[in-house]
C-alpha cells in the first residue's frame, strides 16, 4: 500500500484523533487538519507558563500534529460545508470524534457520508461509546476505568499516569482498526467505520491486572513501581554515587546473576528468596538486604556489569536526559506550524523492510 496515495481528513480534536492522522502524516499520507474558525484545536491554547502568550500553536497541540494542512471551516455554514463535502468526497479516511448528537447537527451521519463516498473508512472517537453523552477526558477515563486506583502508592492516593494514556492507547486501537478497514477495501473496494471508545480502550489494557481479578480474585492497590506477580521488580535503589536504579528479575537466573555479583549467593539458599513468589512475598527485606550492597557501587559499575551479564536493570532518567541523548535525535521531528517551529516525538518507530532489501 502506498500511503503517499492516501487521503486523510482529521476533523478531531485533542489527542487521540490527531495522533492517528499524525501516524498517518509520518507513513507520507495527506493529511488535512479541520478545525473551527473560531474555535480551533482546544489544545492550541493548552500552554505552558513559559510559552509565548502570542502564537496559536501550543507544545501540546504540537506533540500530535506534524506535516498536516490546516483549514478551518464551520459545517453550520453552508459555504464551509461544501468544501468539507467535496474534501469527504476524495478521502480515503476521516477521523473525528463528534460529541453525541453533533453528526446529525452537521449533516454528516454515516449514511450521508457512505452516499457521498461508499469508499470512505470513517473512524470514530468516542468517550464512553457511541450512544453516551458523557464528555470524557483521559483523566475521567483513567479514573473510572481503574488505572487510577493502582497507580500511586498507599500513602499518596490515587494518581493518574503523566502522559494522556488512554488517549495513547485508544488511538492505536483506532490505528489498527482503519488499517485492517484498508485492507478489506483492497479486497472488496467498500468502505466502512470503525469505533472506538477511550473507555473500552482503557479497560482492554488491563491485560494482568484484569486477569488477576479474573482468575483469582486479586484487586490491585496502589503498590508504586512494584509488580504484584515478581520480585524485585520496580524497587528502587541508590547507588554511591546517588543515582536511582531498578530491577526487573523476571527469572531465577536474573537473580542468581544479581546475587553472584554483589556477593549474596547465600540469598539463593534462603527459604525466603528461593522462588519467585516467596520473593514477592518477602520482598521489603529482600530490598533492605539488595540496598545495603548496592549503595557500595556506582552507577555505571553496576549497570555495565549488570548488562554484560544480560540481568535487565535500568537507571530512573528524567526528560530532559532522555530527549537530549544523542542516541534518541533521530526519534525527533520537526515542523514549522503557522510560522512556528515545532518539535515531537515521533509516532512511528518500526522498521519495515521487505526481504532482500
């Protein structure tokens, strides 16, 4: 499939919808951005303290739009919903994430769409379905899907993710959801809509926590870092030289590794560590024990000697390390928005490469 063929309208808004035409944008497709005269993109005016008062073009509002066209147009008005007619009507694709009630308010139900392109793929945005009128943002939904009710620790109470997740997860589901609508039309030249919810997105991404309600009653608390199922897994630790590390043994031969090169092999005849769920049922004294050794060590002793010996550890980064590493530049794009010069992240990291190439 040649994307550079492919049309996209993005006439959502916030984070979900446009991240999805973004996707679209870095695979080479045209992507056209419809946003009220008026009104525009809410997340234009989502800025930062620091941020210059006078441009229309946020950080935020950046993270999800790159390489797109921008035209505001008003579908109450008859002129403008011309225009948004004839641009449906050489789509391949059209995102949006319409309130309850507004697609009928502005003449673009699916049946009149599917007249004026029968090849049209249509994907929908809602927040708890397409029959609710409830407005939901990623907090309501990380709130109420019970992200929230696990995420912290006992003593700071619920806290959501820093990153809009659910938003981040509903819009890959709607990624694959019109991709596998693209090749269908390959196959039967029709159209077709696919709809997701942030809500049912979010629930979909319990995976191991869901299935450890399910099979055996167990409700997740707020534990930090930690993992309910292994140990030690997320404790963090201090090195000599003050940084913070963490672990992730997902195996007995992790931990014997871990143990061999900080002088515990004794641990590994303990009753109390010999297994992974006696691990993670004395995990705070065997945290105690781990801390004691490694505050003798410096960062980059243990994490090199950890990574030779394939034991998975990782140093606790803050942004600004992580973006300005000279290793991640190429995962950076830029892109000049109504004279502004913007930068993200990009959205599309796999290679693809055919064989014999």
């Amino acid at each position: 499939m040649d994307f550079k063929k492919i049309r996209v309208i993005d006439a959502s808004s916030v984070l979900a919808g446009p991240s999805v035409g973004m996707f679209f944008a870095e695979l080479g497709a045209e992507v056209v951005k419809i946003e009220h005269p008026t009104i525009g993109d809410v997340t234009r005016n989502w800025k930062l303290p620091s941020e210059d008062k006078n441009t229309n073009v946020s950080a935020y509002f950046s993270s999800v739009n790159y390489k797109k066209n921008y035209i505001r147009l008003d579908y109450t008005n008859e002129t403008d919903y011309q225009k948004f007619i004839d641009l449906i009507s050489n789509a391949d694709v059209l995102i949006t994430n319409f309130k309850k009630g507004d697609a009928r308010k502005f003449n673009l139900t699916d049946e009149i769409l599917s007249q004026i392109n029968p090849k049209l793929i249509h994907g929908k945005i809602s927040g708890f379905g397409q029959t609710s009128d409830r407005v939901a943002y990623d907090l309501i939904i990380q709130a109420e899907s019970g992200f929230m009710s696990m995420n912290g620790t006992p003593e700071n109470g619920p806290v959501k993710m820093p990153v809009a997740l659910v938003d981040v997860l509903t819009a890959h589901q709607l990624k694959e959801g019109i991709l596998i609508a693209l090749i269908n039309r390959l196959a039967n030249g029709k159209g077709s809509r696919v709809e997701v919810s942030l809500y049912d997105a979010a629930v979909a991404s319990l995976i191991n926590q869901a299935t450890n309600y399910l099979n055996v009653g167990h409700v997740a608390q707020r534990i930090g870092s930690l993992h309910p199922n292994i140990a030690p897994y997320g404790e963090l630790f201090q090195t000599k030289d003050k940084a913070y590390i963490t672990f992730a043994i997902g195996s007995n031969t992790h931990f014997t590794k871990l143990c061999d090169f900080l002088g515990l092999q004794q641990l590994q005849a303990d009753q109390r560590f010999a297994d992974n769920q006696n691990r993670v049922k004395n995990r705070q004294i065997l945290k105690e024990v781990l801390q004691e050794k490694i505050a003798q060590i410096n960062c980059s002793e243990l994490m090199g000697a950890m990574q030779q010996a394939f034991v998975p550890i990782g140093k606790i980064k803050q942004l600004d390390e992580v973006l300005d590493d000279a290793s991640n530049q190429h995962l950076i794009v830029e892109d000049t928005i109504e004279g502004v010069l913007t930068k993200r992240v990009k959205s599309v990291v796999f290679q693809l490469k055919e064989y014999g190439n």
